[in-house]
C-alpha cells in the first residue's frame, strides 16, 4: 500500500524546489537588467534570492544555466513551443495560424527584458551568443515545421519554404515593437492585424 504521507511530503519537497527555482530565476533576471550579465555574480544572485550559493549551483550548474532557464521560463508562459510544434494537430489552418498570432503577441509581449538580457549577455560572452543563435534558429526551424503541416492549404505558387520566410518576417520582434511600442497599437490589435495578416499571406483561402 502507498505510504499516503511520503507521498504528500514528496509532492510538497518538489513544490519547494520549484518556489526555489522560480525565485532564483526571478532574482536573477533582475539583477541581469540592473547590473548587467556579465557584472552578476552567483554570490549576488544566491543573496538576493535568500538561498545558499551551492543551492544555485546545485540547481543551475553555472549563470548560463540560469539564462536557459530565464528562456526557458518565458517560453511556458508564451507556449509558443507547444503551437509550433501542432500540439493540437485537430486544429485548422486558420485556427493554428490565430494560434501563432497569440502566441507571438505573448512573446514579444512578455519578452522585452528576455530579449534585452540575452542581447546584453551575447555581446560580452561568446557562449551566450551562441546560445542566442542556436534560439533563433530553433525559432526558425520551429516555423518551418509549422509552415509544413500548413502545405496543403497553401496558396498556390506559394511552398513551405517561402512561407516560412513570411512567418518569420512578420513575427519579428521589430514588428511587434514598431506598431505597439512607437505606433500606439493595442496589443489586442496587434494580434488581430497579425492573425488576419499571416492567413491573408499564406492560405488558399481564410475568409
């Protein structure tokens, strides 16, 4: 028979690993903006969250360990892993494409201090910037699997390839910035023109 309490005490040890993760992350990501990457220490970072420094080790292995993880965290809150990866294969072309609109509304949304740090920690580690450029690519081939499971529905003249690259083009960053951050745009309207702009873009038909 299972040992009811054991297994309470497991489940509340991993719901304590994760407050300390989430914390070690939060703290680091702000020291990252104030201070810099590369100025940040471990030690600094084991103060601010109020944890041991070998507990930051323990749990990241190195800073970088812990830029992954700052990644890693705002890619869950986006789930833009799980839309371009067709994680609702039932899904219509036109409702994956919303999907990727909202999806990318998040990013962006979200990610102006993620994008900031990693910029930051590239120009002064060459590790991190191989990291940043092993992310866009992943970004990249994310779309082009995306754009594939789309070919069917494309429109005509129009193969996976170069519509990938439309993807890619539209759901920059740049985009999201230029129409919400200097244009006054919505976020709401953003994603909207995203949505309508994507399928008007790629698909035989959308209407």
């Amino acid at each position: 028979m299972m040992d009811v309490n054991s297994s309470t005490k497991t489940t509340h040890r991993q719901r304590q690993a994760k407050s300390t993760r989430d914390m070690i992350v939060a703290a680091a990501q702000a020291l990252f903006l104030e201070q810099g990457y590369i100025c940040t220490t471990i030690d600094v970072i084991a103060e601010r969250s109020g944890v041991a420094v070998s507990t930051v080790y323990a749990i990241f292995g190195s800073k970088r360990g812990i830029l992954r993880a700052i990644r890693d965290t705002w890619h869950e809150r986006t789930h833009i892993r799980e839309v371009l990866n067709n994680s609702q294969p039932s899904a219509s072309p036109t409702e994956r494409l919303d999907q990727l609109a909202a999806a990318t509304r998040q990013q962006w949304e979200l990610g102006a201090e993620v994008t900031a740090i990693y910029t930051g920690a590239a120009a002064a580690d060459p590790t991190a910037a191989a990291e940043l450029n092993e992310a866009l690519e992943g970004r990249r081939k994310g779309l082009q699997t995306f754009t594939k499971n789309l070919e069917p529905h494309l429109r005509p003249g129009l193969n996976a390839s170069h519509a990938a690259a439309i993807l890619q083009a539209l759901c920059m960053p740049e985009v999201f910035d230029e129409l919400v951050r200097h244009s006054g745009w919505s976020a709401d309207e953003y994603q909207t023109w995203l949505g309508q702009t994507l399928k008007r873009q790629i698909l035989e038909t959308w209407e």
